[in-house]
C-alpha cells in the first residue's frame, strides 16, 4: 500500500506536527502526515488563543521564516490584543483568540494545498531502527512505512493518562486514546524519558453565564494581526471575553475536595507548568490571597462554549461543579466538559542537537511538547525548525540554526538542548538576553532572508522585505541628516551669539 520511500514522515498533527509537514513539503521533501485524528489538526486543547507575553513574538517569527501559524492565526482570530503596550516597544508581544473548531478547519486546509505533501490517519506503534538509524514507522494496523527521516510530534499523548478527581484513565487529550508503543521503543534505544503533567479548565455553556455580574473584556480599538503577509487582514468586528472572581467561600469548597484530587493525595507525581497553575495550587500556594481572575473566553463565533481560563482543575466533578456556581455569573452555569489533569511521557532535550535532531539515533527529530515544552508556539515553533532541518539533511545540505541574538526560536532550542528542563518549559522574554532586539515587529527582518536563502520563504514574502528595509534606511538616512542640519543651525546660532557678544 505504501510502497514510496518518503524523504519525511511526521508523526503527530498537533501544532508542531503541522508545521513541520509543511515546511519539509514545502521545501521539496515529500512528506507523509501521520495522525491519530486528521479532524483535529493542530487541535487547541486547552485555551483557544494564540500568542502572549513572549510567545506572540514567537508567532511572528514563525510568519516571518514562512510557518503558516501566524496566518490560521489571522483567519479564525475573534479578538486581538496587543499586550505589554505600557513598557517599551520590545515587551509588546500580540496575542489573539482563535475560534477553536475553524483553527483546525484552516489549518487543515492549507496543509491540503501543498503539493508533496500526503496524509494518512493510524497510529504509530513502532519505530523501524537500524544500525542506529531510523528507517521508518509500524502502525496499529501492522502497517510498514519507510522513510529517510521521522520527526515524532505526539504532545501529551505517549502513555497519556487522564485524571478528574479520583477517577483514572488512558488518554492523550480528553476523548482521544493514549499513544503506546513510541516510548517503549525509544527506550530500548536508549533514550531517557520522564513525566510531565498539565492540566485544563472546565469548558461551559455560555448560555448558563449572566454577564451582567462580570466585567467586559474587549479586544483592541485598533486590532492588528500576525502575519507580515497581505493575504489576512485585521478583524473587523472581535468578540468580546469578560472577567469575574473566585472567593473565600468558593476556596473553601475547592479545599474540601483536596483529599480526592490526584495532586494532593499523592496519585500525581510528575511536575506541571509552573506559569499555569491549576486553581487548587493556586489557593494552596497563595493562601493568603482571597480571590483570584477569571476569564470568560468564548471557543468561537458560533458556539455557546466557552472556557474558564483561571480554573484549571483536576478535583472530581461535582466540586467543580459546586464551586464554580459560587463565582458571580456562575450560579446557573452548565457544564459542557469538566476540568481534568494529564501525565504524558516526555523525553528530556539535552538528547538533541541544534537541529532537534536526535544524538542516538540517526535521522530521528522530536519536536513540540514530547521534548518537555508547553505551549501551541513553543511546539510550532520547533516542529518548524525540525521540518526544516529534516529536508536539509535528505537534501544534503547544511543545518539551519538559529542564534540566541537572532531569534527567539534560537533562544527556546538553545535553553532546551543545553540545559533541559525539569517542568514544562514556556517562553519569556526574560529567557532572551537579547530581548531588545528581538521584537515583535522586526522578526521580517530578522529571520525572513535566511528563510528565503534555505527554500522555504517565498519570494513575495522577500520582497516585501526589502522594501520594508529600503524605506526603514531612507528614513534612518532622513533622521541622521536632520540632526546634522539641527546640529548646524544651533551651531551657527550660537557661534553668532558668541562672535557677537565678543565684539561688543
Ligand atoms: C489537558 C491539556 C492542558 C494543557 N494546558 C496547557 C496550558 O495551560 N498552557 C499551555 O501553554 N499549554 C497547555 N497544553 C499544551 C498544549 O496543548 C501543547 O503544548 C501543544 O498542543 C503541544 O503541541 P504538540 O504539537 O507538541 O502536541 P499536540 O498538540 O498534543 O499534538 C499531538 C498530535 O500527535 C498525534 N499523535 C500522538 N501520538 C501519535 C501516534 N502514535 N501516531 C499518530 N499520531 C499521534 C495526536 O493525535 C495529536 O494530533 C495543554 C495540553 C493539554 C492536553
């Protein structure tokens, strides 16, 4: 059935796993998708936004090096906002809100446009080795794939287990199977691994929500977008999100399911997202504070979902359900999913090179969260760079690396090879010791004429480009005379003054 050698074979369809089948298709490889559901394209599992403080320059530099993140971004946004605009112009970092179910819609739809570039849905179930070399992938129907490189995508989903309260079961996001096999394998091969936890909010029924006891949160007056291309346009209308509180009293009932939560009485053991704590930690570890934000977001522009961003939650069901009706606009909520928590396995990164390609095992790249990130950009963003790379090396030319000045990207590869993280790893802009030059306006600059050197940035993408830089050096050359002319007119201003006074 599939009797072609594929230069590429990417396993997972998550946000790293979409961006690297394109860009390896893209760049000439022909490339064989492989995913557990090919519904759920780059599916959001957990808040449906993209971008934010450090991340949104993520984003952008995945535009400008020619990702198609930034543009699914811009088509399915339904609000925008431009974060970070009080401090100075490097710490603004874009973040948008995508309609959940249209995201996956885009993004499956632009894959579908790219010449070499096939589909398939299965499971991987094994990972075909030789002499230290892989050579392609089984899948759960005992189907044999070969390939001159593999790149495994496969986020929370190796050995997944889902926990709600005191209930346990396997999976890799809620209402999808755990992934097995992968792991076994890789650790015949010698490779470590570990487990990492996350977790998610309830998901409820914006009709059940009274809106008048929360407080409106718009997007921007003047909404921008991600993509330097012309192809997606600002949004014209946006959607709006709303806030409301926890209490001490909706504490109190979160507490008294403390002893069935997988996290306090011992059931969970792998470390979580420190940056994104679930609500039992947070009353746990702030308990002196008496209240904490809760965002209303809606999953789109036509559904009645929406997500509590604040109440990540693995206690059983009916706490969630007792202390959320607490929250002011709550009282007659309805559920739509609740809360839960997942431990996943995670190899550690110090086992890659520069290029997330493997040290054991020739040809093999890891990209997105199986490399113990968190984050839709910081799995996009490497699932790029591992696309890239894995052309290049079948196509026998040099790696493409970037540098700590040169990109965030570069920062987030660089931290995860060299140092390797013990919780899941997120990016900040205090990560990046270059972070004035690294902004989220100038990533065209930066990163799209080494994109177009490689292949992959199209021309009209390089174009623009250099007609941004002519304009940006005419005025730099129109400021730099100005200050010599002004310099001159104070100059002889003065020298007058001076001569004058003299001869007086
Ligand atoms: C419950 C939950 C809560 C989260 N909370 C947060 C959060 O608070 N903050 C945050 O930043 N991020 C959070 N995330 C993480 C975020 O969703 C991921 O970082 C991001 O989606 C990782 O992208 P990825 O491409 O690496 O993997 P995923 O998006 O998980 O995609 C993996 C893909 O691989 C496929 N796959 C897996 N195994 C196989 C196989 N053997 N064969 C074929 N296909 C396979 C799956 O079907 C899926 O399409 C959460 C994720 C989950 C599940």
């Amino acid at each position: 059935m599939f009797d072609t050698v594929y230069d590429v074979i990417v396993i997972g369809g998550g946000h790293a796993g979409a961006e690297a089948a394109a860009a390896s298709a893209r760049m000439g490889s022909s490339t064989l998708l492989i995913t557990m559901n090919l519904q759920n394209i780059a599916q959001m599992s957990c808040n449906p936004a993209m971008g934010g403080i450090a991340k949104g320059q993520i984003v952008r530099e995945i535009d400008a090096l020619g990702g198609y993140s930034g543009v699914v971004t811009d088509k399915t946004a339904i609000q925008f906002k431009m974060l970070n605009k009080s401090k100075g112009p490097a710490m603004w970092s874009p973040r948008a809100q995508s309609d959940r179910m249209r995201f996956a819609e885009c993004w499956r739809t632009m894959l579908e446009r790219i010449p070499n570039l096939d589909f398939y849905q299965d499971t991987v179930t094994g990972l075909l080795i030789e002499l230290d070399k892989i050579v392609g992938v089984r899948t759960s129907l005992g189907i044999v794939i070969k390939a001159k490189t593999v790149i495994i995508t496969a986020g929370t989903f190796l050995n997944g287990l889902i926990h709600i309260g005191d209930k346990t079961f396997g999976g890799g996001r809620a209402g999808e199977s755990a992934s097995t096999g992968i792991t076994e394998d890789l650790n015949k091969a010698g490779f470590q691994s570990g487990r990492m936890k996350t977790g998610t909010p309830p998901r409820v029924d914006s009709r059940s929500l009274d809106y008048d006891k929360m407080i409106p949160q718009p997007g921007d007056a003047q909404p921008q977008k991600f993509s330097y291309l012309p192809d997606t346009s600002p949004l014209q209308a946006q959607r709006s999100c709303y806030m409301s509180h926890t209490s001490l009293e909706v504490h109190a009932v979160l507490r008294s399911g403390f002893d069935r939560s997988p996290m306090f009485n011992g059931r969970i053991q792998s470390v979580g997202p420190r940056y994104c704590p679930s609500i039992e930690d947070k009353i746990d570890r702030f308990a002196s504070k008496d209240r904490h934000q809760l965002f209303v977001e809606p999953e789109g522009w036509d559904t009645v979902e929406v997500y509590v961003n604040g109440f990540s939650t693995s206690l059983p069901e009916d706490i969630q359900d007792k202390a959320l009706r607490l929250v002011p606009g709550f009282e007659r909520v309805k559920f739509l999913r609740y809360g839960y928590a997942i431990e996943y396995d995670y190899f550690p990164p110090t086992q890659l090179t520069h290029t997330l390609a493997t040290k054991r095992i020739n040809n093999l790249f890891f990209a997105g969260q199986i490399n113990g990130t968190t984050g839709y950009e910081e799995a996009a963003a490497q699932g790029l760079m591992a696309g890239i790379n894995a052309a290049l090396l079948v196509q026998e030319k040099p790696a493409f690396i970037l540098q700590r000045d040169q990109a965030y990207i570069g920062v987030l590869i660089d931290d995860l090879i060299t140092k390797g993280t013990e919780e899941p790893y997120r990016m900040f802009t205090s990560r990046a010791e270059y972070r004035t030059l690294l902004r989220q306006d100038n990533a065209d600059l930066r990163l799209t004429p080494l994109s177009y050197k490689i292949g992959l940035a199209s021309k009209e993408r390089m174009n623009r480009v250099v007609e941004k830089q002519e304009k940006t050096d005419l005025f730099v050359s129109f400021l730099k005379k100005l200050n010599f002319f002004l310099f001159k007119i104070f100059f002889d201003f003065f020298f007058d003054l001076e001569s004058k006074s003299k001869a007086e």
